[in-house]
C-alpha cells in the first residue's frame, strides 16, 4: 500500500501540472495581444511595484535577515535595496519602449510554382524561469516574457522567497487590471525540490527552460531536464594583456573586469599577461587595485600568482604581501596567494580573487583559454589590430572583446533592454539575449491550389 506522504506527493504533483496547463491556455491569449496592449500592460506593472515598492523593501529585509549564513556577494545578489527596486522599475518603462519583434515578418518568398512563403516571429509559449536569489531576475523575467507575448512560469531561489511573493502580488495585480488571467504569470511558491524535477519533465507543456544562476544549477538542470534548456551565466572570464598593450589602458580595463561589480557573470576570473610586459604591467595593475580599494572601497583583490607572476609582485623587502605597505619598502602589493592551477583556472570566482598567469605568446593565451573557458566572455587588450583580429577570430565564446571590460556583457549594455541572461551555447540564442530571443518563427504558406506532382 502507498504511504499518506506517497498519495499526498502525487496529488501535489497532479495540482502542479493541472497549473501548468493553465498557463499553456493563458499564453495562447498573452501571444494574440497587440504591441499596444502588452506596452500598457508593462506600464501598469511598473505603476504597481512603484506602489508596492514598500511591502517589496520590507520582505526583501526579511529574506536578508533570515539568511545571516550569505556573506559578501552572495548578500549583495540577495539585497534588493529601493536603489535596485527603482533600477528594475525604470527598465520595465525601458522594456516598454522597446521594438516588439512577434509578428515581424523575416523574409518572404515567392517560389516558381506560385507558392508565397513567410517567415514571421512568433513566440516561443511558456518558458520556465529556475533562478537563484537575485529578485530583480523575477521583474526582468516576467516583462520580457510578456512583451514577448510568452507566458512564464517563476521558479526563484527559497533564500529571496518573500521578496519574489511581494513581486509577483504586484504583477498579479496589474495583469487583473488588465482583465488577463493570473496564469500568465505563474509563480512556483515552494521550496520543494521536487516541483523542480517535476517541473523539469513537462517536455509536452512547457516549450523552453533557462536556469539562471550559478554552475551547479545549469549543469543540474541541462542533466536533468526534458525541456529543451537554454544554458545561461556560468562562466570563467579571461583577459590577455597583449606584449603591445597600453599599460595605463590595459590597468584601467582590467581593475573594472574584475572589481567594478564581482559578484556577476562578467567579472575578470583569469588575467593572462605577455611575458615580455609582465613585469611593467603587473606592478601598475597592482598597485591600481590597491588604489580602487581605498577609494571605493572594496576588500583587497587577492591575486593568485604562477611562479612568474609572484616573482615580480613578491616585496623585495620582507618577501611578503600584505594589503598595507611594507614599513621599509613601502611596496607591498594587494594579497598574494600561490596558484593552484587545477582548481583556480576553472573556478568562477564571484569574489575579490583574480588568477595570474604569464604566458609567452598569443597562441599560447588562446590555447589557455580554448581548454579553460566556458565560452562566455573573455578580452584583449592590445594596440596591435592584427593581434587584436587574431584573437577576435580565434576565440570561440559568447563574447570577445578587444580593449574594453567584460563587465559590458549585458543585455542592456548591448541596447537590447533587461536581458533574459547570457547564453554561453550555440543554440538557440548566444551572448546577452532578451526579446528576439524569447521567441522562434513560422512559415506561413499560401496557395492557390497547388499540389506537388508524384
């Protein structure tokens, strides 16, 4: 006989998907709304997290406060601040504004036989949101999914809870407004793990899935899904600093790739330096950390050094390094620490912790970058422009810079309004994607009365 706890998980289950073919019903109307209907209806989201911007701060307070364990960045993805709140509502009035791209029609063909094909943009239907705890990925979600005539269904993190809750009660209140179901936007309110799994399967009903958030939950549920996923924001950032970069222009860019925001996809994981500058760069880049920590301030970067790097920046006093000066050198640099090639080449940091290694050539910073990076964002900064094309062709990942931070991989950077996340894969989107990448086409086919002869 099944147990009371193996009944009561299969009706919860039977509960789920009945809510998920409601949102099925739903995004079939949310993809029939007018250009002008879905604007007004971001509009009135953005009228209502202004008027609940207080009940959103004080449940935010309640997340933070219950999860005292979260410590630096991982506090800072978590704390959502009227600063924040505000950010997130004037990109929902940006999103508005932004080109609808559903019924755009991509290219039309007349065929010899008289067949007219189109193909147009349609929406992909329902996408599944599996977040951690940042709660502006909830707004941000939800209105690129909408203008985008999808529905959407909200799987957050359990740490940013009763901040999603308060979020999503303003959505739900501006979709009333509107006279359209609440289904449009469903919020999965559990912390069950197995509503994931479950979630996970529905391959029939649920049209896409993007995990955002950190390596274990994309690679959880790439292995585990059923749904097609689109793999978003894991990353091992790199920068190489050319034999023929600026000095004064390759420290400026490198200390904003690794410390302007360190808790986010884009920050600087590796730094990768040409032997022949190594010395000269080195010392500036780290006395400019140095620099940007007391000005800003921000904990000291710790820089985890090969046998070359520790080398030049180790004090010639003491030989230590320590964040404040050395009393008779006065040269100490920012924390040094010896690499660990195994596990430091592969880790994404999130943190004030930045590898060093010195390279002798542009094939060898490549090839580094070839079997270390997970095709998201990486740099060069040089003044040769054919070094500079060498590396941009070479380099297969998402994003590749030539003298500028990666911290501009983001969708609203690259103009294309709050982004759904940055793809790291080949399909069916790569790099910050937001609404031409929430949806697919059709071919529409008019006839006359054509058939295809045996």
């Amino acid at each position: 006989m099944k147990s009371a706890l193996a009944y009561s998980l299969v009706a919860v289950m039977s509960m789920l998907e009945d809510r998920v073919r409601r949102v099925v019903a739903t995004s079939r109307k949310v993809a029939g709304l007018s250009s002008d209907e879905k604007n007004a209806l971001l509009e009135f989201i953005a009228e209502e997290l202004t008027d609940g911007s207080g009940a959103i701060i004080t449940a935010n307070r309640r997340d933070v406060d219950a999860e005292k364990s979260l410590h630096g960045n991982a506090n800072d993805r978590l704390v959502f601040e009227k600063d924040r709140l505000d950010a997130s509502i004037k990109e929902v009035h940006h999103v508005a504004e932004l080109k609808d791209y559903v019924g755009e029609i991509i290219e039309e063909i007349e065929r010899p036989n008289g067949l007219r094909l189109e193909r147009t943009r349609v929406p992909l239907g329902v996408i599944l949101m599996i977040y951690e705890a940042r709660p502006n990925v909830t707004i941000d979600s939800t209105i690129l999914a909408l203008k985008s005539g999808n529905a959407v269904i909200l799987k957050g993190g359990s740490e940013a809870l009763e901040t999603n809750r308060a979020i999503v009660e303003c959505i739900w209140k501006a979709l009333d407004l509107r006279g359209l179901p609440r289904d449009a936007v469903m919020f999965v309110d559990s912390t069950d793990r197995n509503v994931v799994g479950e979630l996970l399967q529905m391959k029939s009903l649920i049209d896409v899935v993007i995990p955002r958030g950190g390596k274990g939950l994309i690679d959880f549920v790439a292995r585990e899904s059923l749904v097609p996923v689109i793999e978003t924001g894991a990353s091992v950032v790199h920068m190489y600093i050319d034999e023929k970069a600026d000095i004064e222009k390759a420290v400026a860019i490198a200390v904003n790739a690794k410390t302007r925001r360190v808790g986010i996809c884009n920050a600087l994981d590796v730094l990768l330096v040409h032997r022949a500058i190594a010395e000269k760069f080195l010392r500036a880049f780290a006395s400019a950390l140095l620099a940007s920590s007391r000005n800003r301030p921000h904990p000291v970067v710790e820089l985890r050094c090969d046998e070359a790097a520790m080398c030049i920046l180790r004090c010639e006093t003491c030989g230590g390094s320590a964040e404040e000066a050395c009393s008779v050198s006065k040269n100490h640099y920012p924390k040094l620490a010896v690499l660990d090639p195994a596990r430091d080449f592969d880790t994404e940091f999130l943190d004030y912790i930045l590898s060093v290694h010195i390279v002798d050539s542009l094939d060898e910073a490549t090839s580094h970058i070839d079997i270390h990076s997970l095709k998201h964002s990486e740099c060069i900064v040089t003044e040769s422009a054919e070094n500079a094309e060498e590396f941009l062709r070479r380099v297969d990942s998402a994003c590749v810079y030539w003298n500028a931070s990666t911290q501009f991989s983001d969708g609203a950077q690259f103009g294309l309004g709050a982004e759904i996340g940055i793809s790291t894969q080949k399909l069916h989107a790569r790099g910050p994607f937001a609404l031409e990448g929430l949806t697919t086409y059709k071919w529409k086919i008019r006839g006359s009365g054509q058939v295809r002869p045996g």
